[in-house]
C-alpha cells in the first residue's frame, strides 16, 4: 500500500513538473508572438487596406490562442459583416484574443487599457473605441463613436457586465452600451463564451480573472491547467424593434446566458 502510494505520489509530482514546464515553453511562445504583433501594428498594419488589417489581426489571435494552449470553437453563425454590435459575458484576459480569432470584431473597452505597455499598442491597433466610464460627457462622446462606426458597416463588440465574472452567474448587463444600436437602429447580435477542459467536457475555470486575482496569477493558472476549449457560440442578431433600451438588455442578457451554457 506505501509503495503503491509513493508511486502515485510520485506521478502526480511528475505530472506537475510536466505542466511547469509546457507552461514556460508556452510563455516563451506567446512573449515572442506579443512581439511579433507590436512589429505587425507599428510596421505592417499601416501598409494595409482596413479588410487587410482586420483579417491580420485575426490571424495574430488565432496563432496567439494556438500559442497559449487554448482550442477554439465556434458555433453558430459569426456575422459576415456589419453593421451589427456583438454583446458577450466576461470571463477572462483570453474574451477579447477568443472573439478576435473566431471573428475580427473593434472592441470598447475602458479608456486605462491604452496606457498598459504592450498590450495598449494591441489593442489599439485592433481597432479598440477607448471610454472614460466615470465621464457622462465621454459616454455620450462613445455613442456618437459606436453609431458612426455602426454606419460604417462596421462590427463592433461590448461586454456588457463591464467587468469579469467568475463563470458560474452572470452579471447585470448595463444598458447604456446598447443606445448606439438603439439609436442607429442597428441589429445586436449575442454571444455566448465558456472555457471547457477538453479532457473532461466540463467548464474549466482556469482562464478566470476575477476580484483581487493578479492577471499574471490567472495567466500562469491558464498556461498550467490541462488543454483548454474556448467555445464562442453566436446566437441570432435581433433589433429593438420599438423596445426600451432596458427591456431589450435583460431580453438580450437572457439570451447570452443560455447560449454560454450550450
């Protein structure tokens, strides 16, 4: 019985020391491809016609999820092209690299992100619409930004809990993010995400990054966890159609939720 202990034992220190080390060969690989893109967004992005750009920086995505372990599925249908804004639930650091890679999408994020090194450069050669969340003044401004994009025949994207969750019950959607399709009169289409361990077929929490969690904390979890699945399930794009802003939100946060668990 000791023996057959010891050797268990043994295995799942092996095991652990197995993981350790993809994950730093994982790190190596993704610290090369963050690289690669900041050399893409200062030299190659600039060159391109905006078709170019968006397919690029798709791409980039889906090498950067390769890179970091994560299998992508999509169901559903992605929008072929806009005018449309894409709302999902929040779940991880991965959401946005996960919704770039299944379809190239600009993001509104919170105006902090611009300054981060690095990820800053990305994010803002991805296209991203930068909001100051404590102006009312900059929210209007941002409104104005999404309808013009929206007019452009563009594809937005939002998260509108406006913050991680923990994947287990999703938050309260803000509705003020919907008011350039509702004024626009421009179709919403929601998005279901979930991280699924490819061993088991259950939800991996893994990719989670929520409260006082450090982002490197919940990096180093993802990289060491066992082989991830990123499902984006796309549901139907739908308007107002006459609906209070409010109303169309929690209809479209009902959606959301059971598509994250299909």
């Amino acid at each position: 019985m000791g023996v057959r202990a010891g050797l268990v034992r043994s295995g799942m220190l092996w095991g652990a020391f197995v993981r350790r080390i993809r994950a730093c060969w994982r790190v190596l690989r993704i610290t090369g491809h963050i690289f690669s893109g900041v050399w893409i967004a200062a030299v190659r992005l600039p060159r391109l016609q905006q078709p170019q750009q968006n397919a690029e920086v798709q791409a980039w995505a889906q090498t950067f999820l390769k890179h970091a372990g994560v299998v992508l599925e999509i169901r559903g249908q992605p929008p072929v092209t806009g005018p449309v804004l894409l709302i999902s639930n929040h779940i991880s650091w991965l959401d946005i690299p996960v919704m770039h890679a299944a379809r190239h999408c600009r993001f509104v994020s919170k105006s902090d992100v611009q300054d981060w090194p690095l990820v800053g450069m990305l994010a803002t050669a991805a296209g991203t619409l930068y909001i100051e969340r404590s102006s009312r003044r900059d929210a209007l401004r941002m409104v104005r930004l999404m309808e013009d994009a929206l007019k452009a025949d563009e594809v937005l994207a939002v998260f509108p809990e406006g913050t991680t969750g923990d994947g287990r019950l999703l938050l309260p959607f803000h509705a003020n993010l919907l008011q350039a399709a509702v004024s626009g009169n421009a179709p919403v289409q929601p998005v279901g995400l979930r991280f699924i361990d490819q061993a088991t077929g259950q939800t991996s929490h893994a990719p989670s990054y929520i409260g006082d969690e450090t982002l490197l904390g919940s990096i180093w979890r993802t990289l060491c966890a066992p082989p991830v699945m990123a499902v984006v399930h796309y549901g139907q794009a739908e308007f107002a159609d006459g609906r209070d802003r409010r109303v169309w939100t929690r209809h479209l946060r009902q959606t959301v939720d059971s598509l994250r668990q299909s």
